[in-house]
C-alpha cells in the first residue's frame, strides 16, 4: 500500500511545452517514489500518448488517461466507452457547424475535419509521429463507434459556435462534457472524469484524499482535485481551477510540481 498517491496533468503542469519534463521534476519523482509514493499521469490524452510521457519518466508511473476513461487499475487497463449514440450525435453536430472533431481509443485516434498538427498537438491529444485517420462519412464512423472511449472538438475561432455545439450535447444527456482550455470540448463518458479514476484508485490503494496529490492547471483537472486534499494549482493554472484547488504553486516552467513536494516533505518527512 502506498503511502501517498500523486496525480500529475501533463500538459501546462508535469511538462514545460508539449515535449519535455525538467530533470529536477524526473529526480524528484524517482527519489519519492522510493519512499513509497505512487505517481500517475492523468491526462486527455489518449492511453497509446500518454505513454510517451511516462516513458519521460519511469516504468512505475501509472497512467490515468482519456480524462478517467482509461486508467490502470491495480488488476490491469480499465475502459470506458463513450457509447455509439453519443459518438453519433457528436458527428452530426460538429458536422453541421463545421468544426473538427477527433475520437479517441487506447491506442488509435480518428478525425473529421483535417486540422494544422501544431492545434492539434496543443489540444493535447497528437504527436507528430503518432498520426490519426480520417473519418469520411457517418458509415465510417459507424465500423469504429463501438471502440471510442473520449473525444475533442476544437473552436475555428468561433468561440460562439463551440459554446452552441457544447449545449447541443449535455442536452442530449448521452455524454460528459470538460475542457483542458477555453477553445476545446472534451467529450467524456457519463459518470466519468479524472477524478472518478482518482477515487477508484484511491480505494483500490487504499489511500485517502489527506494522503492524495493532485496537481494540475484546466478545467479538466477539478473533478480530481476535488478528491484530494491536496490539490494543487499551477501557477499557470486557469483562475477558476485556483479558487478550487486548496494550495498554489509556482508555474511549470519553474518547476512548481516538484518545488511543492519538496516543501510538502521537508515539513512531513517520511519514516
């Protein structure tokens, strides 16, 4: 049993762009980790992507992915759908207000609308020598609905159109939706979140929210800093995600992360 549990978002909190993770972050989660504390990425990203963060660090690092959807439970991989008739829906109406929409499971990702690499990469979502594939029409999307666990639908700018495409969709009541930042929507399965990964593994670690991390900087990441006591803020983070969070740290190209768990431990050492 762990003694402490730490969820880390990956994008604007674990690493300093969309590539790198600070050697100061790497040497004080290796050194922690020896100590008994269990480290996990939770993340949008989809499982096959946020493996090349973990593999940044260590192979001990679990990996909370799809925004809960897919996350590594103590008896193996758990998987959530997003369900056919909310993968549906989500195509007919970002059809019809032309916005690019890309789908996710564990390992492959699908697109609507081609999309410049560097937005979709910002979104959290792409590498560009991971590659998707298009979508071209509903038949298409029909073969490969019953396997997507999450999605992204991205603003062209518009923001009025993404805000009109995001009431169309809790209306329906088939989906969850969040966001890592004011022009994405995060489609998630119902019931589901980063933080009902973070409860499940709390139980099955059998480790509570005063012994629970959480650290991150969007929307996306409240529902899981709701079960920690020790939740975090990026300096960077967002203002809504700071008045939920119970501490601040300094922004993730200073090192926030690791700079709080340093402090938190020199004031709580561990045995």
């Amino acid at each position: 049993m762990p003694k402490y549990l730490v969820f880390m978002d990956v994008d604007g909190t674990l690493m300093l762009n969309h590539q790198n993770i600070s050697q100061h972050t790497k040497d004080t989660i290796e050194k922690l980790q020896k100590k008994d504390i269990k480290f996990y990425i939770a993340t949008g990203r989809m499982y096959e992507l946020a493996m090349v963060a973990k593999n940044m660090l260590n192979h001990d690092v679990g990996l909370v992915t799809s925004n809960g959807a897919v996350f590594d439970g103590v008896n193996g991989r758990e998987v959530t759908k997003l369900g056919n008739a909310a993968v549906e829906l989500a195509y007919k109406v970002t059809q019809e207000a032309e916005l690019p929409m890309m789908l996710f499971t564990p390992e492959k990702a699908y697109f609507t609308k081609k999309i410049p690499d560097f937005i979709a990469r910002n979104a959290g979502n792409f590498d560009e020598s991971f590659g998707y594939k298009e979508i071209e029409n509903l038949a298409e999307l029909i073969k490969i609905e019953d396997q997507i666990t999450n999605g992204v639908i991205l603003s062209r700018g518009n923001l009025s159109e993404l805000v009109a495409t995001r009431e169309k969709l809790l209306a329906s009541k088939l989906l969850r939706i969040s966001s890592s930042s004011p022009d994405n929507l995060e489609m998630i399965p119902l019931n589901t979140d980063k933080g009902t990964a973070v409860k499940q593994l709390q139980l099955e670690q059998h480790v509570d929210p005063s012994h629970t991390f959480v650290f991150g900087d969007g929307l996306n990441d409240t529902g899981m800093m709701q079960e920690a006591e020790l939740s975090v803020a990026m300096g960077n983070a967002l203002p809504e995600v700071k008045k939920i969070a119970n501490y601040e740290t300094d922004t993730n190209i200073n090192d926030g992360l690791a700079k709080f768990l340093e402090r938190y431990f020199q004031k709580h050492p561990l045995a």
